[in-house]
C-alpha cells in the first residue's frame, strides 16, 4: 500500500468511533471508492456484514453501532424506542427487560436496509414503521461506548409503549413503566401531546399519568390535547373508564 492509500486508511480509522458500523454509501461520499473499500477488505482492514456495510475486522459491533451508521450517515430517524429506550437510560427499573430483544421506531418511508436487518446483532430486532408521531420529536442523545445515538426520550418512550399495547406491550407493566416516569418536563410532554395523531396513546397516556399521581400532570395543558370522541376499547370485556371513554385490564382499573 502506497503512502497516500496508508494516509487515508489511517484518517478513516482514526476519525471514526470503535465499535460502529460503516456504510459504503457514507465512505464513498468521504472519498473512498469502492474500489478502494475493496482493497481495504481484501488487506482485512474491514469486514463485510452485508451489502453495503462494513466493520472492522475484530471489531465488537452492537446492533447501537449499526444505528449509528443509520443516523449519522445514512440520514435515517429509525431510533430504540419504547421500553428499549427506557432501558438504555436505566429507566426500566425492576421489570426485567428482556434483554435479546430490542424495539426500533421509524417513520414510514425508512425501512432498515437488507445488510442490518440479516445481520446477527445477538438480539431479536423488531422495527415500527408508523408516523403517529413527528420523527424528530422527543428524541435525545445518549452515549453508548465512545460515540452518541437519539433514541426517545422518557416521554416520547412510554407513549411508543401505548401505541404497541395491548397486542404486543402488555398495559399493566406499561403503568408501571408510568410509575416511575415522576419528573418528566410538562412543556416537553404537552408537545409530543399536542402533535401525537393517535387517539388511544393520548388518552391512555392521560389515564395512566393521572393513576401514576404524578405532578407534572396538573402543568398539562389539556384543552389543547385533542383525545378525540366516542369510547374505544382497548381490552375486550375489561372495566371502562367513563373520563377517558375506554375499556381496560379489569387488573389495572381495580388497582389503587
């Protein structure tokens, strides 16, 4: 290898994060053919995980690595999301979150491309695809390793929670997600509140708060959240609740 090819193989290799993945995409716009991406793999500098993804040979990637490679150089708003959120900021508490799995939110139009989703992360990899909420809204930053992800915010997390309840979020464990959510930001929650199209995570969004007694709730400004008319049942033959027109766990409605 020539000096100049040594000279870029070791800008790359030391202005990119350990531990995420690199798409041929970004390095081609970064000035690396693929003939040059090529060579790389062919000298073992990189390894191949899929069409147009690399990582670096004896790197340990994550699936967090390969969201990187999404956000930072693909462009891409699909984020951890739900209780995978809540989990990674230590807000999942007691629950016992399984581990081997891991939720993914993005609007539609993004779709995970082939090399991540056939690619073993060591965790089962379940991506939504829905625009109930706006895709840059509520999330943050979190540090994962020696580079940074957005992934929802307690906020936004729980309410990705009412959106997969009953069928694949169970509501009872999503109140006790709410229970520990006791200093979320009113402005932050009234936003997302405010532009979330979905009629059932507001009102259980609501309806869960106020059980949880949580403070922040009476900040709310609630004439300006639209929940919408008629009853809607969210547990066939549960407990309806008459403030929020729904039906619940007959568990969750008797709870104190």
């Amino acid at each position: 290898m020539n000096a100049v090819k040594s000279s870029k193989i070791n800008h790359l290799l030391s202005t990119t994060p350990v531990g995420v993945v690199l798409t041929s995409a970004w390095l081609t716009e970064q000035g690396y053919s693929l003939e040059l991406q090529k060579q790389y793999r062919k000298s073992h500098w990189f390894r191949s995980i899929g069409t147009g993804a690399v990582i670096r040979e004896g790197d340990q990637v994550d699936y967090l690595g390969a969201i990187y490679a999404l956000q930072t150089q693909l462009g891409m708003t699909i984020h951890p999301g739900a209780k995978t959120a809540l989990a990674l900021q230590g807000r999942a508490h007691y629950l016992g979150l399984n581990d081997k799995r891991a939720m993914l939110f993005g609007p539609p139009g993004e779709k995970l491309p082939n090399w991540y989703s056939n690619y073993d992360w060591g965790v089962s990899i379940d991506c939504k695809s829905t625009g109930f909420l706006p895709p840059d809204l509520g999330l943050i930053e979190i540090e994962h390793k020696l580079f940074r992800i957005k992934v929802s915010s307690p906020a936004r997390a729980i309410m990705e929670c009412f959106y997969l309840a009953p069928d694949h979020q169970p509501l009872v464990e999503a109140y006790e997600l709410m229970e520990g959510l006791n200093n979320l930001r009113p402005a932050s929650v009234q936003k997302l509140l405010e532009n979330c199209t979905s009629v059932k995570v507001k009102r259980l969004f609501m309806y869960m708060a106020e059980k949880a007694g949580h403070d922040w709730v009476s900040f709310l400004k609630t004439e300006k959240i639209d929940l919408g008319s008629g009853k809607r049942v969210i547990v066939p033959g549960g407990r309806f609740n008459s403030k929020y027109q729904i039906t619940l766990p007959r568990e969750l409605e008797s709870a104190q």
